[in-house]
C-alpha cells in the first residue's frame, strides 16, 4: 500500500512524509503527490495476471496524464489509450511506441487523424473507430496521407443502466450512449472497412464503463465482443491480431472493492479461450486501477467555522476550510464522488479526539464540498484527500481564478520530479491582456 502512517504517526506516501514533501520541495499547497513505485507495481500485477498470453495493457492517458506517470509505465511495459492528439503527441513525446498506441473517442478531429496515421513507420496500433460515419472520415485522411490505417470497430454492446451497475456519467456500452457502434449497425461497419483499400482493421473492441467493483458487467461485455468475433472472423478476420476489452477496472475509495484488475483479466482471457480465440492478442485499457491509490492531494486548513445545526438545542456544524477545492478535484462535485480525508500530522495527544467535520474548499459553488469526515477535534494543520491519483489534476480548472495545483513525483522513498503551482500574476496578464491593443 503506498499510503501508510510511519513510526512518528505522520502520514507516508511511497515511503515519505507528505509534511516533508511539501515542506522540502517548496511546492505549497494544494499539490498532488504520486508514488510512481506504487503505479509501476499495479501495472507489473496486471501484467502477470495475462501469464504467457498475447497481451497490451494500453495505459489510459486521461487518468492522469502527468510525463513521468507516462513514462514509468512505458518502462513498465504499457502502451497508451489516447481520446485527443494532444494525448497522442504526449504518449509520444514519452517514448511510448507508436504500435503500442489506441486512439478512442466519438469526435476525431482531421489533423489528429492525420498525426494518428502518420505517427512511426506505419501508423499507430489503431485508430477506434466508434460511428459507422467516421469510417468514411478515416478511410479517406489515410487515402489523402498515401497510408494504410490501421483500424479497430468499437462495439456498443447495448447493456442496460442497471446492469452496468456504476455512476451514469461513466457509463458508455448502452443505447444511450455516445460511444461506440451499435450492434445493429455492426455488420454494415465491417463491409465498409473491408470494401476500403486504405483501412486495416485489426481488432474488434469495446467498452462498457468505468468504476466496475464487480466482473460481472465486464464479463457481459466481453462475451458479447467474442461472439461477434467468432462469427464474423471467418468473412473479415484475416488481418485481425487483437481483441479488446476495455478498462474501467474498479478501485477502493473506502467503502471496499471486491476484485482486482488482475480478475477482469483472468475472467475475460477464460472467456476469449471457450470463443476459441486465443490466437489473438487480448487488449485492456486500465487507466483509474493502476493510478487512483497511488496519489493524493495535501491541501492546507486555512480555517474552521461553526454554525448551528439541527434542531437540538446547542448542536453544532464544524467546516473545515481547505485550500483544495474543486477545482483542483472536480470528482466530489460531478460524480458525487467520496474520498477519504485524513489530517497529515501525528493523531496523538491532543489531536486524538475526533470530531466530525464537513470539509470544503474555497471555490465559490455550494457542490464545492467534499463531504463530511472524522478527523481530529483539533483542527489539523494538512490534510490528504486519499486516492487522488486518478481524474484529478487532468479534470483540474483555473475557476474562479484559482491556479493549478502543484505535483511531486516520489520513487523508492524519494522525490524524483516535481512542478509549483502557476503564479496567480500569470493567469492576471493572460485575461486582462485580452483585446488589449499596443498603441
């Protein structure tokens, strides 16, 4: 576990003091602080989980998509899921192999296609082709380049909301989603492909959603794919090297996680095994499972208020003002999301008594609030919002003014990489020097 409270009682993230991180680096707060160990390790037990079969685990950029992440898990062995060409430029720019490269997303625009299909000797791995209309658009920037695109169909496999069982803003493989080919319209997408000489369809995919605590709608997923699979190999398979699952393995953000990464891996490689393909390579985009319990965000308590509440007489609210807001964590607000919340500094002494507080941040939106927590009846110095490493700073804004958050890098118990906030002076000249003319 990367988070861990060491002999002094303060708070430890890969093997250091969050207190001293911050204090030693100069960064201030808020700052994300990574384990780059911690994400190295869940990408090296997803790795075994495949055992000897053909496999990529394509690293999902948008997760986190900070350089030295990208890099150590390259080292690591992983690829790269990218949904924009500035994702893709980055995957890129950190040594990650252009083969090794998916690019998804509904709404491609034609210069990130055109860099998708000129990137390395032969384009990326493949181009996730999520609308019968977008075959039309990639067939014909290949033609324009002189290229052939490699391509994958994302399937859309029609899975209810209930059965997806996760946050509806998460959620991707029904009828009402965005993403992906519907299965009605699947066979009429293969003819195209195979009528266009300037694609290369290399694999069949989808994806059904993110957060999974269980296998079971994954699993669903995942069968429906190989029967599509198995019955269409025989007219359009020729070139098919892979099969793709998706990502959205769940992670633990305190109210338990009953499966690992490792179990949708295991499960969907039984699966690919009884559709008798496993000659094709099994592909999976983790992003959350190898990132989100390995960061945190240190903000510090710039005060505390009390408010009457409730109707007994002399009951109290106590607020927690913190530095982070949701700017700097936007899940809290859009998804409803919890995260644990513990005071970085010793709980002993007169900070061991406990009180129930309701902690928010300093952006001026009332879904600023990042919920209630038991920390100590002393209001602490800095806090660490837990599992911070995935969708944080990558969702991050500039509202209200406010700058972005530092991040530290740690590894093997020491800090590698680190970035301060931005000056409030800078995003001051960039907006009022708007329209403004030099005489």
């Amino acid at each position: 576990m990367s988070i861990v409270r060491g002999e002094q009682g303060r708070l430890e993230l890969g093997g250091i003091e969050l207190a001293a991180v911050v204090r030693d680096t100069g960064v201030g707060t808020p700052a994300y602080v990574y384990d780059l160990t911690g994400i190295v390790a869940e990408a090296e037990a997803l790795h075994r989980a495949f055992g000897g079969a053909s496999h990529l685990v394509a690293y999902a950029v948008k997760a986190n998509s900070a350089g030295p992440v990208i890099r150590a898990l390259r080292r690591a062995g992983c690829g790269a899921d990218v949904v924009s060409g500035a994702e893709l430029a980055l995957a890129l720019e950190c040594g990650v192999a252009s083969d090794a490269i998916l690019f998804s997303g509904v709404a491609k625009l034609d210069r990130e296609l055109d860099a998708a299909i000129a990137a390395g000797p032969e384009g990326i791995g493949a181009i996730q082709i999520e609308s019968v209309e977008e075959i039309v658009r990639v067939s014909a920037r290949a033609r324009a380049a002189s290229r052939r695109a490699r391509v994958s169909l994302r399937v859309n496999p029609a899975a209810s909301l209930e059965a997806l069982a996760t946050h509806a803003h998460i959620a991707t493989g029904h009828d009402d989603a965005k993403f992906g080919i519907a299965k009605a319209d699947f066979s009429h997408a293969l003819a195209l492909v195979a009528a266009s000489p300037d694609l290369e369809l290399t694999g069949l995919s989808t994806h059904v959603g993110s957060q999974f605590t269980s296998t079971q709608a994954y699993i669903a997923a995942a069968r429906t794919l190989f029967h599509l699979v198995a019955e269409v190999r025989p007219t359009y398979g020729s070139a098919l090297r892979f099969v793709d699952t998706g990502g959205g393995f769940g992670v633990d953000y305190g109210t338990g996680c009953r499966v690992s990464p490792s179990d949708f891996v295991s499960e969907a490689l039984a699966v690919q095994r009884s559709f008798g393909l496993d000659d094709l390579a099994l592909y999976v985009e983790p992003g959350r499972a190898l990132v989100a319990a390995h960061g945190v965000l240190v903000a510090s308590v710039v005060q505390e208020k009390s408010t009457p509440h409730g109707a007994a007489s002399g009951a109290r609210r106590r607020w927690l003002m913190i530095d982070a807001g949701m700017n700097d964590l936007l899940r809290p607000a859009l998804y409803q999301a919890r995260h644990r919340i513990e005071a970085i500094d010793p709980v002993s002494g007169p900070m061991a008594t406990s009180a129930s507080w309701q902690v928010v941040g300093p952006v001026c939106e009332s879904a600023d609030d990042f919920g209630v927590h038991e920390l100590p009846a002393a209001a602490p110095r800095l806090v660490a919002i837990r599992d911070a490493g995935a969708y944080g700073y990558t969702m991050a804004s500039r509202y209200n003014g406010r700058a972005l958050a530092a991040e530290v890098f740690v590894e093997a118990g020491r800090v590698v990489a680190s970035r301060a906030r931005a000056l409030d002076a800078a995003w001051v000249r960039d907006r009022a020097d708007l329209g403004v003319v030099d005489p």
